[in-house]
C-alpha cells in the first residue's frame, strides 16, 4: 500500500506524508519520556534550549525542524533530478527516521544540523554547471559555519562541503576564497561579539576540541537496535545494488551518489564522538540511508516485497514509541 503511494510522486505521497508527520506529532506530544539526551556541548543550542520550557514549544520546534528537512530532501531529490520525479522513498525514509530519532522531551539538536546541512548540499549541488555560482558557494558556506555555533557536531560538515566542491567543480581559487570567507564571517562576528562582552571566547574551537577529544564507542538504547540494524542492512543492500546497477544514468546522479559515500565517510567521526547515542547515530546518517535505501527500494520490482520492507521499518519505529510510553 505504502509503495504503491510513494511511486507516485508528489501527489501520490503527499496524504501519505502529512498522516504519518501529524499522527507521529500527536504520539510523540503525548509520550511521557525520551529514550536518550543529548550530550555535546552545543552554546547557543543549549542557552535557547533551556529557555523553553513547553512541551508542546519543545515538539512543535522539533517537527518544524523535520518539516524543513523534509522539504530540503524533496527539493534535492526532484529539483536536483538526483533520484526519478515520482520517487517519494527518500523524502518519506528521512522523515521516518527522523521522527524516530526525535526526542518528546527536549529539543534535538541533530534535527537542527541536519537543516542546515541539506540546505548546503542544495545550493552546492546548484553550482553544478552554472557559470558563476559563487553566490551558492557563500550561502552554503555562510550558513553552514552559523550552524556549528547552534550545533557543533555539523563540524564533521565542513571537510565534506570542500570534496563536494571538488566532486562538482573544477578547481577555481576564486570559489574556494568566497567559501572560506562565507566560513570565517559568522565566526569573526560570533568572536568580536564574545570579545565585547566578554563572553565564551573561542568557543568554536574548544568545542571542536571537545568534541573529538572524547571519541568511544557509542551507546545504543535496546529500544532502538531494531530500527538500526534494519537500516544498517538495507544500507548495504541497497549501496551493493548501487555498485551493480550503477550509480545512476547521468553524470550528476553519479556524483551525488558520490557525494553520498564520502558523507557516510565524514559522518564516522560523528559516530565515535563523546555522546553520541542511538538517535544522534541514525539522525547523522539519515540523509544517505535515504538516498541509498529510498532509490533502491523504488526500483524494487515487488511491491509486495517493498511494503514488506517499509513495514518492518515502521514496526521498528513504533517499537521506539513504545520505549517512549514504557510500554514495553
């Protein structure tokens, strides 16, 4: 039923979409606890984040966020053209995997992240073959370094924002100087503004510092293991599908999936960082996991087997709904 919907296009998943985004807002306002906290020392997010005190504040800022990110992977994966137009798998994954890794007691920062990291991946990727992209360049620069000052863990970001430069462009030292300058402006205003008030300066630094000091082995919720050993394996799957298919039928297809890779690659250091959990793991990758798993699922022949899949996954996420409820 699900696969049929989401093969469909935008008008095809759009009920689809909204149902499950509304119901899974009313469950996860109604759970009583979150499974795990967030753990990085994130200055602004975690100065606005104590300021709310709302329940419904703290979900409505949650589900506006995944919103957001939803609509970013829509516009990449249609605008973009890097996965066929009537193909919903990824935008429906990214949200399924999201509100899965959503907290109903405090405001994520990884939902924050991930915004701004797609809105960074878009206007890169609309550099591709256009003349003079530098406005792109700066935007995504720009507000990707605003990002690491909201949440510092979109510090594995920025390595990747360069290899996607590579991957698009050819080398242009014009376009390389507007991105380091659309990187070093937020911290040279954050800087002057901390130096003024005497306030946390340098802390870009030592929280990056932080952040890789302490890398460990992550700590799984048992309420989660089931929704990530799923998506572990169907990301296998679906990447061994890619190797033998190919990477897609034009050169923009194949470098995104490119692209993609070396995500995965960067996001490994978000894996082993000092409080990293089960939700903050599944929310790093879950731009990949819904690229690779949503194109593969979408060329699937069976659509008994494809409902089949997306129905494990969803039980697996209601499994985590009720950790939230402890009802199991």
């Amino acid at each position: 039923m699900f696969a049929g919907l989401l093969n469909k296009g935008f008008r095809g998943s759009l009920v689809l979409l909204i149902t499950v985004f509304l119901v899974s807002f009313v469950i996860n306002y109604l759970s009583p606890l979150g499974l795990e906290e967030d753990h990085y020392p994130n200055l602004f997010y975690n100065y606005f984040a104590e300021k709310i005190g709302s329940k419904l504040a703290i979900n409505a800022l949650n589900f506006i966020f995944i919103g957001f990110g939803v609509l970013l992977v829509s516009l990449i994966s249609v605008n973009q053209e890097i996965v066929d137009k009537q193909n919903y798998f990824p935008v429906f994954l990214y949200m399924l995997v999201c509100i899965a890794g959503v907290s109903p007691t405090q405001i994520t920062s990884q939902i924050f992240t991930n915004v701004f990291v797609l809105f960074a991946i878009y206007k890169l990727l609309d550099t591709y073959r256009v003349d003079n992209p530098l406005k792109q360049i700066f935007d995504a620069a720009f507000w990707l370094s605003v990002s690491a000052f909201i949440t510092i863990s979109s510090i594995i970001s920025f390595p990747l924002f360069f290899v996607i430069l590579l991957i698009l462009r050819p080398f242009n030292w014009r376009e390389w100087m507007i991105a380091l300058v659309g990187f070093i402006i937020p911290v040279f205003i954050y800087e002057s503004m901390a130096y003024l008030s005497n306030f946390n300066q340098w802390y870009l630094f030592d929280a990056t510092r932080l952040y890789f000091r302490f890398m460990k082995s992550p700590s799984f919720s048992e309420y989660y293991l089931p929704l990530f050993i799923s998506l572990v394996f169907l990301l296998i799957i679906s990447f061994l599908y890619s190797m033998v298919t190919g990477f897609g039928n034009t050169v923009k297809k194949q470098r995104t999936k490119s692209i993609l890779i070396w995500f995965i690659f960067f996001s490994t250091f978000g894996f082993f960082s000092g409080g990293a959990n089960s939700s903050n793991i599944i929310l790093i990758y879950s731009l990949p996991l819904s690229f690779f798993i949503g194109d593969f699922l979408f060329n699937l022949k069976q659509l008994k087997i494809t409902n089949t899949i997306l129905a494990i996954l969803i039980f697996c996420v209601v499994v985590v709904f009720l950790g939230q409820f402890q009802l199991i």
